[in-house]
C-alpha cells in the first residue's frame, strides 16, 4: 500500500534513506551520508513524500520523494528490493504528477526527471527499464561524482 508520509514514519523512513544510501554509493565515503543524516531528517518532512507500507507486517519498506515534476529520489530497503516496490512507487509518482496538471499540459505530455550518480548501475538499469533516458551529465557539487539528469515522458 502506498500512502502519504505521516511523521510517525520519520525513523523508519531514515533507516531507508541512511542504509539505501550507504548500499548503492559505496563510491562515496560513508560519513558523507552519516553527516549529512540530521539534515535530511529535518527537512524530510517538508518534502512531498509517499511511503510504501507492507500491509502484512505494517512496516514501511520504501518511500519515494518528489519536487513537482522531479524525483528527488526512490528508496527500497534491502530486504524489500526486487518485489516491485520501486516500480510501483514510480507509478504512483507518475499518478501524482498527471492529477497536478491541467488538461491542456496533459493533452501535452507528462514528464518525470531526475538525477542519479553515474556509478550507481542498478538504479541507472532501473530507470532505464522504466523508458527514462539521458537527458545531460553532470557532477554533483557536493560528492565531486559524475550524474547523470534522466527524464521519462509519456506522449498522449
């Protein structure tokens, strides 16, 4: 089940974001994740967030956070990984950004983007599997690491 974020998932949320994290950029050194840890959980729940809630276990194993049209990011805790939850997380970010336009920028065209580290091959995988496509490269200030900016658009 997804849902809108409540700040009760706040801690389950942060072990999600610190873990997923540390597990798919072990190119960056982990006290960058570790430092930057309190920020992010302060400003977290300002963000446009989407929690993915196991209904057998109630426990929330993904989430996925959005800026309009932009995927600031998707997060499946390693034990949740494989089984669709990111997908459908994408899904619902699509859902959410198409109920925002208007008709005339539907008549138009939907479109997500988003940026993610070029060493991350998985995710990069992912989101090629999902129909996005490279749209500039780039580093990213804060790591020094090559990124890559992906854009996914669905024609009507």
């Amino acid at each position: 089940m997804i849902r809108k974020f409540e700040s009760r998932d706040l801690d389950a949320v942060m072990q999600i974001w610190l873990h997923g994290n540390l597990d798919a950029h072990a190119f960056i050194p982990a006290d960058f994740w570790t430092d930057h840890f309190e920020m992010v959980r302060d400003i977290l729940p300002q963000a446009e967030l989407y929690v993915h809630e196991n209904e057998a276990t109630r426990q929330i194993d993904g989430f996925i956070g959005l800026s309009e049209s932009h995927i600031e990011g998707i997060f499946v805790a390693k034990s949740a990984r494989s089984k669709g939850i990111g997908k459908a997380l994408l899904e619902y970010a699509k859902s959410r950004v198409l109920r925002r336009l208007d008709r005339a920028q539907v008549a138009h065209q939907l479109r997500l983007t988003l940026s993610v580290y070029q060493k991350n091959e998985r995710a990069i995988a992912f989101y090629r599997r999902e129909k996005f496509v490279v749209q500039s490269e780039g580093i990213d200030e804060d790591t020094n690491e090559a990124e890559i900016q992906m854009f996914w658009t669905r024609q009507t």
